[in-house]
C-alpha cells in the first residue's frame, strides 16, 4: 500500500497532467473551431448506399467535429481525472494528429461523402502548433493513465 506523502504527490501530478491535457486539447479545439469555415468549400459527393441517401460531408464539419470531441475531452479529464477520461483524450489527440499527418504526407482522395484530405504543407496558420499540442496530449494522457493504474486512489 502507498504511503500517504506519496499519495499526495501522485494527486498533484494527476492535477498537473489533467490541466496539460486539458489545455493541449482546449488549445486543438480553438484551432480546429476557429479554422473551420476556412474549409466550408471542400466537400466530399453524395453518395447512395443501400437506398440510403448520404450527403456530402464538407471538410469545415468534420472540423467542428473534431473540435467539440477535443472540448468534450478536455473537459472530462480536467473534472474527472479517471482511466477512462485519459484514455478519451489519448485517442482524440491521437487521431488528430494521425489526421493532420496524413493530410501533410499523404494525400487522400474523397471518399464517399468525405472530403479529400490534401493540404500538404506546414504553413497554414495553427497546423504546427494544433499538432504540438496533440503530441503533448498523447503523452501527458498516456502517462496520467499509466500512473492512474499504479495508484488507484480515485
């Protein structure tokens, strides 16, 4: 059983990595929600699947999409510190970044009702600094949870 000094010391670390996480993610959801009617034009096609009709989904949705998930992430691991929550925040801020990576290096043709992802350049305002604080959350996440699992006090 911990000690209760080290009790102490994993709850201030556990509040220091909440509030990296949370502003990471906060700072990546301002990014994407201020960028997003930059991309209001791009749009993926109409699709009909199995007598389904599908509209296009333009490239400033699945910004606002993005955006909220990383606000609704952020908020959960700033007021509730639990597993789950970190790893929450890990998975949205690792597809983020997977997401501007694959739009940098890779480019990807529309498919079905998604836009193309191709813009394959670091100079557009917010991308370098979206993807820092991404890789920040991943790590801050990843560690809070490992440290979570080696003293479960909460």
């Amino acid at each position: 059983m911990a000690t209760l000094p080290a009790l102490r010391r994993h709850t201030a670390a556990s509040l220091v990595l909440s509030l990296v996480v949370g502003v990471a993610l906060a700072y990546d959801a301002s990014v994407h929600l201020r960028k997003a009617p930059d991309y209001a034009g791009l749009k993926g096609t109409e699709q009909h699947w199995l007598g389904i009709d599908v509209p296009a989904i333009s490239m400033e949705t699945l910004f606002k999409i993005q955006g909220i998930a990383c606000l609704v992430a952020a908020i959960g691991i700033v007021l509730l510190r639990r597993s789950w929550a970190w790893r929450l925040g890990a998975v949205v801020a690792l597809l983020s970044l997977l997401a501007v990576l694959a739009s940098v290096y890779t480019p990807f043709p529309h498919l079905g009702p998604f836009p193309a992802l191709d813009e394959q350049t670091w100079a557009v305002w917010g991308k370098k600094s979206s993807a820092f604080a991404e890789l920040v959350a991943v790590a801050a996440a990843i560690a809070a949870d490992t440290s979570h699992r080696w003293y479960p006090h909460r």
